[in-house]
C-alpha cells in the first residue's frame, strides 16, 4: 500500500509536468515542486490534504478486499493446506467458538497457546482414486516427532468432523515412525582410525534420516552424498535400505526412494562394514 508522501509524489509529479500549469506560474516544465512550493503554501497543503483523502481510501479498499477474499476462502471448498493448517491450529482440552473453526484464547498467554498446540507435525494429502484426504499428525518429545496419546487422538478426531466441509472422508494418521534399516560397505582413509570415521557415518545416516522435512522423501542417493562429504570416507557403497512399518513385520525394501507411512523415520539397524582404501 502507498504512503501518504508517495501518493503526494505522484500527484505532484504530473502538476509540474503539465504545460498550463507552467504558464499559469512561470516555471519551466518539469520544474522540483518543494523548490517552487513552501511547505505552507495553499498549493503544498492542497496537495497534501488530497493526499491524505487518497491514502485514506486505499486503506479501506484494501481492507474490504481482504475482507472480501474471506468471505470466498469461507464458501469455497478448503484445500489439503487448509486442512494441514488446521490440524496445526488443534487445541488439546478446548472448545471451539460455536458454529465456528475457532478457538477463543482470550486471557491465554503465548505460553498457553503454544502448549495447547499439540500437533507440532503435519500434513494433508488428497487421495484421487479413494476420494479420501489423508492427514498425518506427530507431536513431539524432548524435540523428537512422536505420536498424539489416544485421548489427544480421539479430540483431533473429533475436532475435524466439526470443522470440514461437507462430503469430505478424512483419513487420520497418528501412529509411530517408520523404521529404518541400512546396509552399507565403508571405504575410508587408512590413516585415520575406523571407529572415527563409523562414528562419523552413523551420526550422518541418524541426523539425515530422521531429520527430514515431515512427510518428505527418502533418497538412496541423498544419503550416499551425505556420508560422501564426511572426512575419511572415500566410497560409501550401500548394499540396501529398508523399512518397515509400526505396527508391522514385513519388511520392504527402498527401491530408490520412500516417503515413510508415519510422515517420519526412526533409525534402527545400521550395519556399516568398514574397509580400509588402498587406492
């Protein structure tokens, strides 16, 4: 939105490039207004007035468009963002403003707000083939993704059927992460000790692994580059990665990439065989 000063700029641009203006006054066209105007001239504080009246309406135009634009996000069915936002909005233990999407937090403090927020994680995808949007939630614990409790789980719930549209089938995913299984052989530098450089390469795998963006995408190729920067390592060569699902016993290998059921990974067995590079 312009400034008062900016809107007066332009008014009093186009004044002194105008021909009959610079014969009404004798100036040459073009001419700087503050050098042929004083501040207190009748001119300068008409300007400035009108200025003032321009400023005025544009800031109640803009306000009834974004009240405008409101009202539409309101009728028009919400997208998946809508939904990942709202699940990030979810207060534990409150209720909403009737016939509302809203909590009132009046007399909460920042504090309050944020410990009542308990999906710290989440995500909303639309399935085309099952009409069905899929929300993967995580809280967290000692900064670490973890799932909702049950009794957090059943208010999420319940909170979604109150505020979605209507037709819309959600499915809620809150369940442990995912495990992740690896197998790589270790070329490292001779000179430097091997427990050094393992150390190095299972704190790479943990740190990449379970600090991906929530519901992103594992790459094979991604972790070799990490462990390919690590000092001491001269060829990472993975022999395979796998995982496997909470709740689950079979085991699925990565075939290039994967992007975990639970919208996370936990590390589990990580087997590096190291070998020492004669190049």
């Amino acid at each position: 939105m312009r400034t008062i000063d900016e809107i007066k700029e332009t008014l009093t641009t186009a004044f002194m490039e105008n021909e009959t203006v610079a014969r009404l006054y004798d100036l040459p066209v073009g001419s700087d207004f503050s050098s042929c105007f004083s501040k207190v001239s009748i001119v300068n504080l008409l300007f400035y007035i009108f200025a003032c009246a321009a400023w005025t309406l544009e800031k109640l135009f803009d306000a009834h468009r974004q009240e405008v634009d409101a009202r539409i996000e309101e009728i028009l069915p919400h997208r998946p963002k809508w939904y990942r936002d709202k699940a990030l909005a979810f207060m534990k233990d409150r209720t909403l403003v009737p016939d509302t999407d809203r909590y009132d937090t009046t007399g909460m403090s920042d504090a309050e707000i944020e410990a009542a927020r308990v999906v710290k994680h989440a995500v909303a995808n639309e399935n085309d083939d099952a009409s069905l949007l899929t929300i993967k939630v995580a809280g967290e614990q000692d900064h670490k993704r973890c799932p909702l409790d049950e009794q957090t789980e059943g208010q999420l719930k319940a909170y979604f059927m109150e505020i979605k549209d209507a037709g819309v089938r959600i499915a809620l995913v809150n369940i442990a992460p995912d495990t992740f299984n690896c197998e790589l052989d270790i070329y490292f530098d001779p000179l430097l000790p091997a427990a050094t450089v393992e150390n190095a390469c299972r704190e790479a795998i943990q740190n990449y692994v379970e600090n991906l963006s929530f519901d992103g995408e594992y790459t094979n190729m991604e972790l070799v580059d990490k462990l390919q920067v690590i000092d001491g390592v001269k060829i990472p060569e993975l022999r395979g990665a796998t995982t496997v699902v909470a709740g689950e016993s079979v085991v699925t290998a990565i075939d290039a990439r994967c992007v975990p059921a639970a919208g996370y990974f936990k590390v589990g067995t990580v087997k590096l065989t190291m070998k020492a590079y004669n190049g």
